[in-house]
C-alpha cells in the first residue's frame, strides 16, 4: 500500500470511527447504566417502570403495555434509546439519549499522524485450549475473558508482549503505554488480524482507539492486564476525546455546568 493509500484508508477509519462515536445514538450518547432488581422500580431517563427477569429487561410502559429486552435488543422511546445489557448474569437497562452531555459537549477525537513505522510485525503464540484471562473492569467488577495467546514484539527497540483475548469478532486487546494518563487516555483498545499459519501477524496500532468508557462514564470498559501496561510510549492512534470548555457557574442566577465524562 503507498503512502497516499495509507493515509486515506486512516482518514476513512477516522471518520467512521467519529460517526460511530458522535451518532445521535452512538457511543458518546450513553447517559445512564442502571443495573436492575427483580422489584420493578423507576430509574433516571427511562419511561416507565423496569426489573431483570429470568434473562430478560422487562417494563411495565406508561401506555400500559409490557416491553420484554433480551440482552442487546432495544426499544425508542420518548427520544431515548433504552438496550438491554448484561454482564455474568446481572442485568442492567441502558439509557441512550441524544441529549446526554457526554455526546453534546463532544468535539472531535484526536489521534496522532498515522505512520506505517507504527504497523509492527510480530510473532503470535496461541493459548492452550480452555485458557482465560482474569480480567478488571473500571468499576472493580472481575471477570474471565477467553485467552487468544500472546504477540511478541518491538516498540522503537523495546521488546514488549501483548496478550490477546478472542471473542466471536476475533482477536482483541487492551492496553496501556508511557503516554497513557497523560497525553493519551489512561487505556486503548485495538482489534488484531488473525496471524499467518507460520504465526508472523501485522498489528497496526494506528487503529488503536478509544474504549468507550473515554465518552461516558456509564461504560464498564475492561482495564488492560499488567502484561500490556508497557513502559515504552506508543504514539499512534486515537488519543483524547476533545470537549466544549464548561460553562462558567453563575452563582447569582444558579446556572450549572454539565460534568466531564472523559474518564472512567
């Protein structure tokens, strides 16, 4: 691929990436996570009343019909977005609204210049069958994820490795690096192409991007396992999200500022 192909297939991730993000219903839009009892209650920003029942969201709705949600279906309602989630058999209702700070205060996601220096070559080596991975969300919540295997590598000389989990949309990670908590966010995520038969792969970690806990704080994003906390500083990638300045609070007349969402 040449430079200029290079640069427009970044560009174009980029903007896909934005759109994904910045939708009207899109990643930034999450305002609520209100993880559910089995006595139907009301919670913030959803109509109605909702509880977990069996494996399903279920609510009781102001026109007096019922609304079942298994977990990643969704219903619109009053403007809002309301997607069944669920985590180790807690369920939880999600609000997605179009409205939420975190999605209007947005203003662009920054990333460093895309380089084809930052496409490395390693060698993957895959886990043993049954293999997981002890995992910790932002909340503290600790979970096991499937072990994919691990890539050994180098950044700028320094031999680093990268654990890998698999899901059904392949192989993933996430991870952290000297830039992280500073002038990156404290942690990215980066999709890995499936290795050639001789185990070589090619991680581009110019695709590195954002988890979605960098626009809502309702997101419960997996922290990266120590094993990919590197001391070298990775510059490629997505970086920040950028937000509108808050507004000044005028004590005299009460007004108020909506809060940062740019951490987890």
């Amino acid at each position: 691929m040449g430079e200029h192909e290079f640069e427009t297939a970044f560009r174009e991730w980029q903007q896909s990436r934005w759109h994904a993000v910045s939708a009207p219903h899109g990643t930034a839009a999450l305002r609520h996570t209100h993880w559910l009892a089995a006595e139907p209650a009301e919670y913030a920003g959803a109509p109605g009343r909702w509880h977990a029942e069996s494996a399903n969201v279920v609510g009781a709705l102001r026109n007096g019909t019922e609304a079942r949600l298994a977990p990643g279906e969704e219903l619109e309602l009053d403007g809002v977005r309301l997607r069944a989630f669920e985590r180790d058999g807690a369920l939880a209702l999600r609000v997605i609204d179009p409205d939420a700070p975190s999605r209007t205060s947005l203003v662009a996601i920054e990333a460093y210049p895309p380089s084809p220096e930052r496409v490395v070559t390693g060698r993957f080596t895959p886990a043993g069958a049954g293999a997981t991975l002890d995992v910790t969300s932002v909340d503290g919540h600790e979970s096991n994820d499937r072990l994919g295997g691990a890539i050994e590598l180098e950044i700028d000389g320094v031999p680093v490795e990268l654990t890998v989990t698999r899901d059904d949309h392949g192989l993933s990670a996430v991870l952290a690096d000297a830039t992280s908590g500073g002038e990156s966010y404290r942690f990215r995520f980066l999709r890995v192409p499936e290795p050639a038969a001789d185990g070589t792969v090619a991680v581009d970690f110019n695709r590195a991007y954002l988890p979605p806990c960098a626009f809502s704080d309702e997101y419960v994003c997996p922290l990266p396992p120590l094993g990919n906390r590197w001391p070298v500083a990775l510059r490629a990638g997505e970086r920040l999200a950028t937000r509108h300045p808050l507004p000044e609070v005028d004590a005299e007349v009460g007004a108020g500022a909506g809060a940062e969402v740019d951490a987890a």
